[in-house]
C-alpha cells in the first residue's frame, strides 16, 4: 500500500524542437549549494521524540481500534496470504456471496485502510484524523495497466470521481492545506501513454504545445494516429478539469506508476505544473528512489522549474512496483531500472530528500515535498536536517505522509511534535476498493510484513488498559 520513469531528455516531444536540457547539472544553478544552516537547537529531544518506539500514541485507539489492527498485521504478517490475497478474496466472495463478502471485510480490512463509502462515513474517519493532529489526503482508488483501457465514457466517469474528490477536500474543514491524489491512467489509457514514452524518447516537444491543448486547441502530435490524438486530447481536456477545479484550494499530487509509461505521465503533470504552479505548487509529481535514475529526474525537474519559472511540489516515494519492473526488464532483455539493494535505495532517498530540503531552505515559496515514508530513519533524518536548514516543522513546505491504517506510530508521534503529516485515504465501496486493496497489498508486501514494530507497540498499549482495567475491578 504505497503508492507510489525513465529519463528526462526525452520527456518533450513534438512540434517545436528545442535541445534536451542536461542530465545531471550543477545545484549552483538553482541557488542550493550553500544554504543558511543553524545548529539543530537540542538534538538529544529531537532524537529521543524521534525514536518511534512510545506505546501511548496509540492511547488514543479504541480498544476496537486496537484489536482489529492487530489481527489485521497479524494476518498481514504471512506471506502466502498477502502473496495470494487477490484469489482468497475472490473465492471468499464466491463462496459468502457479494453481500455476505462486503459484512465479513467491513469491519476488518476494509476498516483498516479505507475511510468509507460515503461522504458522511469519510468525514466521521476525517473529523477523527483532524482531532489527532493529522491532514487526509483523499485517494480514489481507480487505476489502470495495460490491456485494462475502459473507453472514453468511463474516463468521464472518472474525471467526475476526481471532481467530487476536489470539492470534498475543499469543503470539508478537515484541514487546511488539503490535498489529493491522482492517476494520469484513470484519464488517459496507458496504451497512449506508453506511445508517447517511445515518441519522446525520439523527438522532445515543448510544453507550451500541451498546455495549449488543455486550453482546447486542436493540435497535432507528430507519431499518433487520428484517434490517438483524439483520446489524447480529450485526457488533457480532462486534466485541465481537474487542475482549474483544485487551484487555489486543494494540493493535487499526480501518481507516478511504471517506467514504460512514466516519461509520458511526467511530460503531461510538467505541462500542468507550467500553466497552474505560477504562484504555488498546485500540481506535485512523484519520484521513486527505487528507480536508478530517480536522483537526476529529480534534479532535472528543478532546472526545469526554475528555467520555465514554475513552483516545483515533490512527492518523495521509496516505490511499489519492483517485482513486476523487474520481470519486464528481464523479459525485454533490459537492464533492470530498479537499484539493486535496499541500502542503494536508502542512499537515493536520503540524497534525494537532502536535495529537496536545500533547495526548499533557499526558497520555501517555491519548492514543496511530501516526505512519503514509513522508513524511521528517513523521516528522523528529514526532521534533522530540517532543523539544521532552519526550516519550520508546520511552514508549507515540508511535510510528511504514511498511508491511513498502517506506521501510525510515526504519524502521531509526528503530528504530537507539531510537524504536518498527512495520511493517504482511499474510499469508496468494497468492490471499488478491494482492486486497489490487493494490489498495493502485494506491491508492499515487504512493508506489511515487517511492521513488528508496530504490531509490539499495539500489544503494550492493549496490555497497559488491561493492567489498568485489573486493578480497577
């Protein structure tokens, strides 16, 4: 459950040509080499609220709360069971028919990591979240891969879906600051976008050329078919909805996916960002450091932003789709894009975030991240620098991000020191969530495996109230 690119000179493509700007540049070209630092004013507090390791956060669980997530890891726990969730479930919804499938994963699974169906059961999730220091940001959970277009009237639905997501995040007084995420391929089919991949890896076009098309002009892209162009605009049509719907109220952060179809779904979120991140980051892209070229996509994008004068917001992700990234590779007899280690994953992170963060100490009005992590020493090593950097835990440019039901005692502990974090909230109904659910199940099967951590903090808070309730009888 995480959400969570190829190379950047050959994310532009058509018509008006201009060289690919270069693939790894100096940050004295952004201002970012030596910023302002302070001393971290009492490291040995920050190191000891840091250490994720207090049981009372979860004092504010009810003992529902804390027992249904502690079967639920439990459950989480197995690999066969993660690994194969997506046929139990299935032969579970046979066997107990829709309706008596929907009762049994209600009050558990479902419970855990989704806010609801409606919006009166999301703002009960949302109104309790925003009691406990934490921000939502609203998922729909609609996604697509290839093979799996649904045509151009079930992407209207979906841009509706997107819609209602805005007006809900703004009208809604959970938080300020709110946000939301988005897939490109709920909007636009991934078939075009891996096209558009393989165009512009062969021919760079200028953004302004997309941002017209979103502004409705009829343009032509060199490569693509009559009815491709079609589709084509119609999803920037689409976009340009969404975009003019959220600026100014609601933060939309646009999902990256796999690499065959990234280039593209970058190439359009830039576009976006040139025309709607003038005088703030509206529209964020996300980076994933799992990726071996993620580090300088990352510092390409920032020369771009500064070249194209556009606030630049970053969502910081670790990544979700190794083994599948991994088979496709191998299977195109490609070199694998995925680091080969945990700790070189580790490293693009952390080099990634120290990037963002000096560059955010240089100029906070126009840089933004989401630090979104469930790895403790990413988020303490984020914390340190940003009081060395001096920058503010609450200011608007740096906040943090876990998904809803799962590393709450890093949330709460963060949201209790005063830094903004925020939860990733999918909803909908059982069976529109349930795709989502199994998938991002198997994508971060490691993570939910290894949250025995959590799990014992869940046990000593659960064990306190029965000491408690002992000697009270």
């Amino acid at each position: 459950m995480n959400s969570l690119i190829h190379t950047f000179p050959g994310m532009m493509m058509c018509s008006r040509l201009r060289p690919p700007f270069p693939r790894l540049f100096s940050l004295r070209l952004l201002g970012t080499t030596v910023s302002r630092t302070v001393g971290v004013r009492n490291p040995n507090r920050l190191s000891a609220t840091l250490a994720f390791e207090d049981p009372s956060a979860f004092r504010v669980k009810s003992l529902y709360e804390l027992l249904r997530a502690l079967s639920v890891f439990r459950l989480c726990s197995f690999p066969v069971l993660v690994n194969n969730c997506g046929k139990l479930m299935s032969i579970a919804r046979t066997l107990l028919g829709r309706r008596g499938f929907s009762l049994l994963l209600r009050p558990t699974v479902y419970a855990q990591f989704v806010a609801g169906e409606n919006e009166s059961e999301i703002s009960q999730s949302m109104e309790k979240m925003s009691l406990l220091g934490m921000r939502p940001m609203l998922a729909v959970p609609i996604e697509e891969d290839l093979g799996e277009s649904i045509g151009e009237k079930r992407y209207d639905d979906n841009m509706e879906a997107m819609l209602e997501c805005v007006r809900m995040s703004h009208s809604n007084a959970w938080s300020k600051d709110p946000m939301m995420q988005l897939k490109i391929t709920a909007l636009l089919s991934p078939e075009l976008c891996v096209k558009l991949t393989k165009l512009i890896a062969q021919q760079p076009c200028d953004l302004d050329l997309l941002v017209r098309a979103m502004d409705g002009e009829a343009i032509s892209f060199p490569g693509l078919d009559e009815s491709e162009v079609t589709h084509f605009l119609y999803g920037l049509r689409r976009l340009n909805r969404i975009a003019e719907a959220s600026v100014n109220k609601v933060r939309v952060l646009v999902d990256a996916e796999y690499t065959y179809m990234n280039p593209a779904l970058t190439l359009v979120t830039m576009a976006m960002m040139k025309k709607f991140n003038k005088d703030g980051a509206w529209i964020w892209n996300t980076y994933q450091c799992y990726l071996k070229e993620s580090r300088s996509l990352l510092l390409e994008a920032l020369h771009l932003s500064n070249n194209e004068d556009f606030c630049l917001g970053v969502k910081l992700v670790r990544g979700a789709y190794m083994d599948k990234e991994r088979k496709v590779a191998e299977k195109e007899d490609r070199l694998d894009p995925i680091h080969r280690c945990w700790e070189d994953t580790n490293d693009s992170y952390n080099g990634s975030l120290d990037v963002m963060l000096e560059a955010i100490s240089q100029k906070p009005e126009r840089y933004r991240i989401i630090i979104a992590s469930h790895n403790e020493e990413s988020v303490r090593r984020a914390a340190k620098r940003m009081e060395e950097l001096g920058i503010d835990r609450d200011g608007g440019s740096v906040c943090f991000g876990q998904l809803l039901g799962m590393c709450d005692h890093v949330s709460l502990t963060l949201a209790k020191e005063g830094y903004a974090v925020y939860k990733s909230v999918p909803y909908g109904t059982v069976d529109n969530t349930l795709p989502y659910l199994v998938r991002r199940a198997q994508e971060n099967r490691t993570v939910l495996q290894g949250i025995r951590k959590e799990r014992d903090l869940l046990r000593q808070e659960l064990y306190r109230r029965m000491r408690l309730k002992g000697r009270s009888s």
